[in-house]
C-alpha cells in the first residue's frame, strides 16, 4: 500500500452484495499482511434501500473505530443512488469514484459534482448478467477496484473470490465469479 491507511466506502442497495465485496476485500488484505476493518452501515432497512459499507485497509493496526466521513475510495454499486444519494460527500479531493453505470466517466462528473480525483466506470451490471445470469455487481466491482486502485492484483483478489464462495455455491458459480472480476478490470473506463 502506498499509503499507510486507506478508507473505503461502498454504497448499494440491500441485497446487491455492498457488505459481502468490502469484507471480501477486507480478507484480500489480510492474506497480503495488512489490517483492516469491514462493517456495515445499516438499520432496519429491507432488501433495495441504500445501504452503505465501509472497509479500512491498513499496515499499521487501525485504532479508529467509526464511519469513514472522508473516504480515499468510494464505489457505487446502483447508479440509481447517483441521483439520490450523495455519494461523493466527504471523498477526498484526490480520492477515486468507481461506479458501476453504461455512462462515461465523464457523465458521472456532471451528475455527482465531483470535479478532482479520478472517476472510473464499469458496466457491471451488464457484465455480470452477461456472465452469471443474475445482475450481481459486487465480484466485478473489486476486479474494478484493483485495476483502478492497484492496491492489489488481480490474483490476490481470485484467491480470496475462490476461498469465501467455494464452500457456499458450485463450482460454475465460483468460475462465473472469477470471469466478471477480471473482466471487469479489463472494461473499465476512466476519465
């Protein structure tokens, strides 16, 4: 890691997977050595209300324990929240926007506001109905990570994918899972 914390914050809506990629991401760091935290940011809320996820990585054990309010990262998972949601409250100036919508990078700035740092897209949506049948977007949104971050290489990120599924679904769930990841990476837009 380039710098000794980075924080993260995942928004979503119930269901699509926001809790399960931070703490998946969270595990990545720590088979590479590091700390981390992954937690959850909700009430009583039913599947598709905005949630929000928050995941520190860090070299040095993190002694914080609060929301992330200024996140280096943020990931959109439903680019209906863009709209909605201020998603880019708190990012820092330099901070990366990932979010998963068919727009351009560039089309996203309009809509959030978000003038400095760096704004990348995937399709994930697409890509996962595409590769798995079901519109999925976590597993592709960490291949969007990596690639937009290089905070961990794709590898790293298939291993993790490989160990938290391989027990909970079937083998061609698992391939699916490893195909959006790394075509996410190899799809997504920056500008």
């Amino acid at each position: 890691m380039s710098k000794e914390m980075i924080e993260i914050r995942w928004h979503g809506r119930g269901g699509q997977g926001v809790v399960t990629a931070g703490k998946l991401l969270a595990e990545t760091a720590m088979g590479a050595g590091h700390y981390f935290q992954a937690f959850p940011d909700f009430g009583p809320e039913r599947m598709g209300a905005p949630i929000r996820s928050f995941t520190r990585l860090s070299s040095k054990p993190i002694n914080i324990h609060s929301q992330i309010e200024n996140p280096d990262v943020v990931l959109v998972l439903d680019p209906t929240l863009l709209g909605t949601v201020p998603v880019t409250e708190g990012l820092k100036e330099d901070g990366i926007l990932i979010v998963n919508t068919s727009m351009s990078p560039e089309e996203v700035r309009r809509i959030t506001g978000f003038r400095t740092g760096k704004v990348f897209t995937v399709d994930a949506s697409h890509i996962a109905i595409e590769e798995m049948g079901r519109e999925i977007t976590n597993t592709p949104m960490l291949g969007a990570f990596a690639r937009a971050t290089g905070l961990f290489d794709l590898d790293a990120l298939e291993y993790q994918v490989r160990e938290w599924f391989s027990e909970k679904v079937s083998p061609s769930i698992v391939e699916a899972n490893i195909r959006v990841l790394r075509r996410a990476a190899q799809e997504i837009q920056e500008g």
